[in-house]
C-alpha cells in the first residue's frame, strides 16, 4: 500500500476531524492500494471558511483577472510537467489503462487551464441603452462578478478532466472552490490543490476534502457558506443535491448521464462507422458520460453492422492493463461489475441477443466483457437506462424520420453522432436531435472552448467555453443618474 492522503485545506495537508480513514480498493487486484481522508462535516466547515475568508478581503478577492490569468497559466505549465503521473494516478485508482488519460484526459484538463487563463482578463460587462424613467436619464451597466464559494462535487471516471472544468473556470472568474473529489479518485485533485499552491494561487482558494458523498457532498450542499454547486455524476445523485442545494437558492450545475444514439446511415463509410462506434461503446471500458451506446442502423446494414461491430469487440484484449497487449482494463468497482452483470442479465432476460460477451465470471479484478446486443427495442431496459461499462445495443430503423424518433426517445439528452455521407441529411439529423453535443462522422469532442452539458435529464447548464465562465459569474446592474 503506498500512502495516506490527507485533505487539503488552507493550503495545509490535514487528518479528517475525527482522524476517520477510507481504503481505496484496486480494480485490478482488489486489494488496498491506498488509503484517504475520510471527511465530516466539520472538514467541510474549516474548508469553506478558508475559501469565504479569500473572498471576503484576501488576496484572491482584490487581485486583477490579469494576474489570476498568470497564476492560472502557471498553474496549466506544472500539470503539464507532472501530466504522466497523474494520468497513472487516475488510471491506477479505476483500472483503466494510462494511455487513455494520457493521449486524452491530461491534454484536455491543460488545455481547459490554459482557455480558462485566457479568459480571466476578459469577463466583461455591457454598456446598456434604457429608457430612464419618469423623464429621468440614466446610464447603466453590468459587472460580471464572481458567483463566490464552488462546491465542486466530481465522479470517478475521468477526475482530473473534469475536475479542471470546474476549476479553470471558476478560478478564471475569480471564484474559491472546495473540492469533493469521487471515494474511488481523491488523489488527482489533492495533486491539484498541491499545484495551485507551487503556482502561487493564495492558500484556501482551492481546498479539497475527500470522504462519502453522503456526508461531505452533502455537507457542502447544505453549507450556508457555498454559493454554487458545481456537480457531475449520476442522475440519482444530481437529483439529491438539486434537493438539498434548493433550500438556501445556491446556483446549481448538473453534469449528468446518458444514453447516447449512435444514428447510422446506409449511406456511410462503414469502416469510419464501425470504428467510431467502437471507440464510443469501449474507450474507458464504456464508462463515459456520453458513451455512444444506442446504436440506430438503417435495416438494410444492421445485422451486417452488429455482427461486424461484435466482431471489434472480440478483439478486444481484456486484462490488467501493464500486460502487453492489454486494450481494456477492469471496471471501477465491485458495485460497477454488479451493476453492468446485472444489466447484461437483464437484456438476456428481456429476449435480447448478445452476439458477444455476456455475464463475467468474477475472478480476481473487476473484468467485465465487451457486449453487443441485438434484437433489441428501444423499449427495453439495456435501451432506456444508462449501464455505464462497455455494452451496446444494435436497434434498426428505417426511414430517418423514424431514426430521429427513436434517438429522442430518451429521458436523456447527452451527446450524439450522425454517420452519414449527406451531409444535407447530417445536419437536419444533428438538428433535430435533442442533445447538447452532436457529432457528424465524428465524436462531438470535448474541447475547452466548445461549451459542454446536456438536454433532458443530462443536466443543469453548461461547463467550458465561455458560458462555463460565464456560469460562475453573476450579472450585476449598476445605473447612474445623468443630468
Ligand atoms: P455518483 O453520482 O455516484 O457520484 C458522483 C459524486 O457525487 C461523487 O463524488 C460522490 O461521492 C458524490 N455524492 C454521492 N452521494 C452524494 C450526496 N448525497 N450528496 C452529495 N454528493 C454525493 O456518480 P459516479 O458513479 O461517480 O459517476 C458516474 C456518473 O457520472 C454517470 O452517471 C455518468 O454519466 C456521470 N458523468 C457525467 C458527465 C457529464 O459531463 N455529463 C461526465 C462524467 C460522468
């Protein structure tokens, strides 16, 4: 086992009140790879009145955009230098193989720091033309001032990407942030919190306090003292802090799930297709938020389609990610294996047909087996609820008509891809799709200036770009008397 994580709080590493530890279990070999902090609500206290006492007069509260836009690019030059390891923290704490955050992840969290930098000095108000009143003449304007303390609640699939959403932005707009990294993931964001102090970020600006979402997500949803709350996870989850943040009006984002239509067209380059929907259904073992894993085929190509795409499954090599050879790693958990088998169960159950895979036997580590479904309706429960692991479902459609009914046939509205070689049909397609994100013959991609959230039951808002900058600022009026 290698080490004990503390919270990072006021720029100091810290014991959880009740000096309370969590194991964090290896996908892998289910034994102990690391312990951390297991958090209270006390932990949340001391935290928060760090981040209000930065905005309240400290240093962070007066300082230029300019000089925050320094401190932020500094900050995106020592994740850059430590980029590997942390790719291999991530990917060690879930099982997943490094390269994926490495040719990925890492990329993007620099990137998302670099853009949020960028736009530090340049959160600007408006000049407003109005009509006065009662014959009187006024100017005004706005101020775009910073929504205060962030309560930044993270899942475990891609910490640290997502965690730099949250906090490029926020520390762009001048905003502190306390941190409640995922029970699996809660050393990439202490490696963070310890970089923002090496770049020269105040101490309290960012804090993290690791532990239960239960308690210490909870705890900062109902912290008088937190003005937003900035969450990506389950809709379960985002239900639950939606409640609990409700009562005392804080700002809320919600960053949720998804079941994400891949819509193919007879008319598509079906070698582009075929590996696309690969990438969307496997890549960090299907545990993305907007995973492609509904596929619509046009019937003339579907059973071709499935059967080709199942066979893109097969040759994926399964196993510890350090072995050669090895293309996907383990699911995050003991409850993420159950809950995929249990999924898989339940297609079978429902008269589906896997042409690949099915329920994993559990030896040592949390495998689980590349899936493709077919004969399935989209009224089925492998086509309506997100597993979150690396099984698909092949559903034909005929006319596109027909394929846009099906795809929006969801309670949610993440991401979805348009394979087709018209590109007139492309665009209606990408159109009437109800997602925050299409693609056409391509991953909508996840890029810092490109604003990302969801439709539907996805989520609450949007993260990156400059409404991701934009939503941790609140919009003020000023108005001056002319005469
Ligand atoms: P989760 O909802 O179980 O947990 C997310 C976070 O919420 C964790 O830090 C957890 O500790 C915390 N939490 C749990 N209960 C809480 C409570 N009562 N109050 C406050 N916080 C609480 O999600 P997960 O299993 O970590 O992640 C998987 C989910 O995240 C999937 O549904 C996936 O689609 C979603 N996700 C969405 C996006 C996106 O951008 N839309 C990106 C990645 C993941």
């Amino acid at each position: 086992m290698s080490q004990t994580s503390q919270h990072f709080i006021q720029g100091r590493s810290r014991d959880a009140s009740d000096g309370a530890t969590m194991d964090l279990i290896s996908p892998i070999t289910e034994r102990v790879h690391a312990r951390a902090a297991r958090g209270t609500a006390a932990d949340i206290d001391a935290a928060v009145a760090a981040a209000r006492a930065q905005l309240d007069g400290g240093a962070w509260s007066t300082m230029p955009g300019s000089q925050r836009a320094i401190l932020i690019n500094k900050l995106a030059d020592l994740v850059e230098r430590d980029a590997d390891k942390i790719a291999d923290m991530d990917a060690s704490c879930i099982g997943r193989p490094p390269i994926e955050p490495r040719l990925l992840d890492l990329p993007n969290a620099i990137g998302t720091l670099r853009t949020s930098a960028g736009w530090a000095d340049k959160i600007e108000g408006r000049s407003i033309p109005t009509a006065g009143y009662m014959g009187i003449k006024t100017l005004s304007y706005t101020r775009r001032e910073p929504v205060g303390v962030v309560g930044a609640i993270v899942p475990w699939n891609t910490p640290f990407m997502i965690t730099s959403w949250k906090v490029g932005p926020a520390l762009a707009a001048g905003c502190a942030l306390v941190i409640k990294p995922s029970e699996e993931t809660p050393l990439s964001a202490l490696h963070l919190a310890a970089l923002c102090q090496e770049a020269g970020i105040p101490d309290g600006v960012v804090n993290v306090v690791t532990g239960v979402g239960e308690v210490v997500g909870h705890a900062l949803c109902v912290h008088p003292g937190v003005d937003k709350i900035t969450f990506t996870g389950s809709p379960e989850v985002g239900r639950l802090i939606q409640r609990a943040a409700g009562d005392s009006f804080k700002r809320i984002a919600l960053e949720l799930g998804g079941k994400s239509p891949q819509i193919v067209f007879d008319d598509a380059s079906l070698e582009q297709a075929i590996q696309g929907c690969a990438m969307g259904l496997f890549f960090n073992q299907g545990q993305v938020c907007a995973a492609g894993s509904r596929i619509l085929v046009q019937r003339g190509i579907a059973d071709q389609f499935a059967k080709t795409l199942a066979g893109a499954a097969a040759s994926i090599k399964v196993g510890d990610p350090a072995q050669a050879g090895v293309n996907m790693g383990a699911v995050a958990s003991k409850a993420q294996f159950d809950r995929v088998n249990r999924y898989v169960r339940k297609g079978l159950d429902e008269g589906a047909t896997a042409l690949v895979g099915g329920v994993a036997e559990h030896g040592t580590g949390y495998f689980v087996r590349p899936t493709v479904f077919a004969n399935v309706s989209n009224s089925m429960t492998i086509a309506r609820e997100e597993i979150f692991g690396p099984v698909g479902v092949v559903i034909p459609f005929d006319t596109e008509e027909q394929a846009i009914a099906l795809a929006n046939d969801s309670v949610y509205g993440l991401g979805a891809t348009v394979w087709t070689n018209d590109i007139t049909r492309g665009h209606k397609v990408a159109h009437a799709v109800k997602a925050g994100a299409v693609g056409i013959n391509c991953w909508a991609p996840i890029d810092p200036r490109l604003p990302w959230g969801g439709m539907k039951s996805s989520g609450i808002g949007r993260e990156c770009g400059l409404a991701g900058v934009h939503a941790y600022t609140e919009e003020k009026v000023i108005t001056l008397l002319l005469p």
